[in-house]
C-alpha cells in the first residue's frame, strides 16, 4: 500500500505543478494545511477519500488518474473548446 500513495502523491504533485499551482493555494482549496499536502506528495502519507476527491476536483482529473495514473478527466468546458478549435481548423484547411 505504500507504493500505491508514494505512485499517488507524485501524481498530485505533477499535476499541481503543471497547472501552476502553489501546495499553499491546493491545500487551502482542498481544506488541508499545506504540511498534510507535503506529506501526501512527498512522503507518501495516506489521505481518505474525501480528500482523495477534493484534490482531485480542484486539480480537474480524476480520482481514478491519481489512484491508478489513468484516464485524465476533462471537463465539458474544456472538450467544447477544443471541439471550436477543430471546427475552425477544419475550415481553414477546406
């Protein structure tokens, strides 16, 4: 089990960091101090499933992606834009 929160918490920590994140500011808006998250992303400590869901709400992935390193959930905004783009990028090329 400790393999699969050590696998975890580098999972939350590369996506705070590829969003820009501070651990303060994810922390803050998980509800957790930013020494839990620290621990969460570097030591490998255990967090519960509500926690589990906050931070990955606010990280906008899945749970699954961060329990098990699958399956980035996108968010509905985000797939509508990308489906403007594709509609716009289709014209030019006609």
């Amino acid at each position: 089990m400790d393999n699969f929160y050590s696998l975890a918490g580098r999972r939350i920590r590369n996506e705070r960091e590829r969003r820009g994140f501070s651990r303060e500011y994810l922390a803050t808006a998980c509800g957790i101090s930013s020494k839990h998250l620290y621990d969460i992303e570097c030591n490998g400590k255990g967090f519960s499933a509500v926690v589990l869901y906050k931070i990955a709400k606010n990280l906008e992935v899945s749970c699954e992606y961060i329990a098990e390193g699958s399956h980035v959930n996108v968010s509905q905004e985000r797939l509508h834009e990308l489906k403007i783009i594709i509609e716009e990028l289709f014209e030019l090329v006609q």
